[in-house]
C-alpha cells in the first residue's frame, strides 16, 4: 500500500494547493513534498534487499483489456522513487527567494508531475507505464510554457512534439508484445517480458527500435537530442531542474526496465549500434559545451554527455555497466540540480549567464565560491564523490564490452573537467567587474538547497555500498533475462 500513497498523495496535494491564499503556496509545497520524502524513507526502512517488487498494489482497471492499475517497487525502482521525492523538495525551495507569478499553478504542477513520476518508476503494467509516461509530460509542458523565456512557445512545441512522437512510438511496440501474450492478452510487466523474448528476431528488431527512439528522446541521446539544449535555457529554472534531474531519468529507467528484458535478441542484434550512439553523444556534446559561451547552455550540453555514458554502460549488458547506470542516475540527478540552482543564483544577481561577463565573484563570495566548487568536483567526477563511484563503474563495464569503446566512453571524464573547470575559472575565479563587485552571497534559502546536496554528493561517495547494495538483486534479475536469449 506504500507505494500508492506515494502516487497518490502529492496528486491530493497539488489540487489542495490550488485552493491555498499566494502568500501560503510556497510553504505548503515545501511541506506536502517533505511529508512525501517522509514516506518514501519509510517506504525504503519496510523495503527487503532482494529482486522481488515489494508493496505490490493490484488492481483490475480494464478487465477486459488486461489492463490492471499494478505499481510495486524493486531495487530499481525504489531508488529513483527516493531520488524524485530528495529533489522535488529542494527544487521547490530553491524558488524560495524568486517571484513566481501565479503560484498555485506553478506548485500544483510541479506536485502533480512528482506524481506522474512516482507513477512511471513504480508501474508494473505496460499501459500504466504509458499513461504516466505521458502524464509527466503534461505538467512541465505547461511549466516550460507559462513561465519560461523567449520564444518559448516555439521551443516548447518543440520538445512537446519529439517527446508525443516517442511516446507513441513506445506504445505502438508495447501493444504489438501485448498482442503476443498468450490467450488473455495482458499489459502485466511478467507477460509483456515472456512475450517479447518469444518474438522472432525481425520483430524484436522493430520493437527494439520504437522503445529506444522514445527513450533516446527523452533521455536524450544523439540524434534525438535538438529538443534539448533550446528547452533547458528557455525553461524557469525550477523546470529545468525537474526536465535534467528526474524527467530525464524515465529514459535511463525505461532502457533498464522495459527495453532490455521486452526485446533481448533486439539488443543483441542492435545493441551495438545503440552504444555508438551513446559514445556519439558523449564526445559531440562534450565538445559543444567547451564552445559555448552561455553557462546554462553548457551545462545543458554536459548533461547529454553524462546521460551518453549511462546509456553506454547500460548497453554494455554487465552488472557493472547496470549498477553504474543506476548511480549514474542518482549522481546526475543530484548534480545536475546544483549546477542549474549555481545558474540560478548567478542569473538572479547579474541577470547574465554569459560567461565572458562574469569574473572574481569568489573574492566577494567565499560561501557561493565553495558550494559552486563541490558541486563542480561531484559533476566531473573526483574521487571521493558521488560522481566518481558511477562513472567508474560504467567505464568498466564498457570496458567488459569493448575496450576501444571504453577508451572513448572515457574522454567524458578528461572532457568534463576541460568546460566544467574552465567554467569555474571564468565565472569565479580573477577580478571583479561592475557586474559581480557587489555580488551578495547566499542567503539562508539558497544555503537551505546547497547543503543537502553537497552532503549527498560527498556521502554518496564515500560511501555508496548501501545504494549499490538495494539496486544489486534487480539488476542481476535483469542481466539474467537477458543473456539466456543473447547466449542463445
């Protein structure tokens, strides 16, 4: 029952929040999304450490169809559950110190999409899947829209037309398997698994290509990646931040959950062409985000590279490359949320992003020098930090599947700290200007949303056995139904 009350509640609040006088809005948000960290932690203290999804709910929606409103939680999916409910609060407070106009709608939407999320990372039936796969995409539709920059409804129908298309695409492959269940057809996640690795190698080809298109889209991996870079710098930060920490991850999660075990002699046979592109990714991207001159683009760009990477390892079909992918994601996540609060913070006391404006701000603010300087070190990954544990991981399984791959899945790391370093030293670092001589350093809000990701990116480091642990037994499940099919 754990985990449709985690799908439930934040529904339940974003339409109490609707209801609620302005000035009482942001509060509230920040309250309802903390009761929801507070449920996903007990949530995690019932959990048992094997591969079997745990506080199952089932039930019959459209007998029918086989279609059943069945959600649960494994290794896999608990952890994204607790990476959404760790970030969607402190997104919320990062908006702390801005105006946001009409806020009832901005909180609400943002709870409702947590919802959705919740919904895509907990689904055990294919058609739930779909549905809250596009109910997630409703929420920050509307968010990019109404409270992003210029031409945003130019770039906004952009990304809304690349992710329907994807979509649909997915759901024209999950219901062919469906078709192929045997005698009741049915959406149950068990069935669809059994049927897919029955089809023919030809239709597991076709199924492989309209799951991968849809999730290389919303990931996104080279070269369904345009969408992107346009949507990340036109969005309000809070988007942003929700679009690269979490809505990104339901690409990565559906690879792992969906693709690999639905067509397994598809990933034999086009596995191999779907790492190339994930290493295209990591090398075009990481080249662009050295050329680009505003920071918020740049770190757009240095997201496709790190997603590149997880896709690499999770395409490498080893335990290592899958683990890594899984800490991959929780590293990104966590990341990526700082750095766009660090474009935030910058934007909101120079009203710039351009790099080549800034300068000295470390001489005026010790405190902002420093948090900007560890989220820095996690994002390319530095021993010691959260990034290091997943990129390590992956390069090694890549490794496993080719050597000459993993040479080139490698250079994110050496590229990584070329833009991200020089970054750093433009934004911070030298003399001060008539932009940033006065620049004030972080108030307690902004300080409220640095500290727990610092903390997290320094304890996930050092220590991240007990993630590596929960993820393990899914994760071998997975690789299990694969290799029998590829072996065969």
């Amino acid at each position: 029952m754990n985990t449709a009350i985690l799908i439930l509640f934040p529904l339940v609040a974003a339409l109490l929040i609707l209801f609620l006088k302005s000035e009482q809005v942001k509060k509230f948000a920040l309250a309802f999304s903390l009761i929801e960290l507070v449920l996903s932690i007990y949530a995690l203290s019932k959990f048992k450490i094997n591969a079997e999804p745990q506080m199952m709910v089932n039930l019959v929606w459209i007998q029918s169809l086989g279609i059943h409103f069945k959600v649960a939680m494994d290794g896999i999916s608990i952890l994204l559950v607790l990476l959404t409910t760790v970030l969607v609060p402190l997104i919320i407070l990062s908006s702390f110190s801005r105006e946001i106009k009409n806020p009832n709608y901005f909180y609400a939407l943002i709870l409702f999409m947590q919802m959705a999320l919740v919904g895509v990372f907990t689904a055990m039936d294919g058609f739930l899947f779909y549905i809250f796969w596009e109910l997630a995409l409703i929420p920050i539709w509307f968010i990019c829209l109404l409270w992003g920059g210029e031409n945003r409804a130019r770039i906004t129908f952009k990304f809304f037309v690349y992710t329907l298309f994807g979509s649909l695409l997915m759901l024209v492959g999950l219901i062919y398997v469906y078709l192929h269940t045997p005698d009741s057809h049915s959406f149950d996640i068990q069935a669809l698994y059994t049927a897919g690795a029955s089809l023919s190698s030809a239709e597991q080809t076709w199924i492989f290509w309209s799951l991968f298109i849809a999730f290389a889209i919303k990931m996104p991996v080279f070269p369904f990646h345009t969408w992107q870079p346009d949507t990340y710098t036109n969005a309000p930060t809070q988007g942003t931040m929700l679009l690269s920490g979490i809505m990104l991850k339901m690409g990565t999660y559906g690879l792992i959950r969906w693709l690999l075990p639905l067509a397994p002699l598809g990933v034999q046979q086009w596995g191999h062409a779907a790492m190339i592109l994930s290493i295209v990714s990591i090398l075009y991207a990481s080249i662009i985000a050295i050329m680009q001159k505003d920071f918020k683009r740049l770190i757009a760009y240095s997201s496709i590279a790190h997603v590149g990477l997880i896709s690499a390892g999770i395409f490498s079909l080893t335990v290592q490359g899958l683990q890594g992918g899984m800490m991959q994601m929780l590293a990104h996540g966590i990341n990526v949320v700082g750095l766009f609060f660090v474009v935030d913070v910058l934007f909101n006391r120079t009203n710039t992003q351009e790099l080549s404006k800034l300068g000295g701000i470390r001489n005026v603010t010790p405190y902002f020098a420093t948090m900007f300087m560890l989220v820095l070190l996690g994002s390319v990954a530095l021993p010691l930090t959260n990034g290091f544990v997943g990129e390590f991981l992956l390069i090694n399984g890549v490794y496993q599947y080719n050597a000459y791959m993993a040479g080139f899945a490698g250079l994110t790391v050496i590229l990584g700290a070329v833009y991200m370093l020089r970054s750093y030293q433009k934004i911070m670092l030298g003399e001060t200007n008539s932009l940033t001589s006065t620049f004030a350093d972080l108030n307690f809000n902004e300080k409220a949303v640095f500290v727990p990701i610092v903390l997290l990116i320094i304890i996930m480091g050092v220590y991240p056995k007990p993630i590596l642990d929960i993820a393990e037994p899914a994760i071998k499940h997975i690789v299990e139904l694969i290799h029998p099919a590829v072996i065969l």
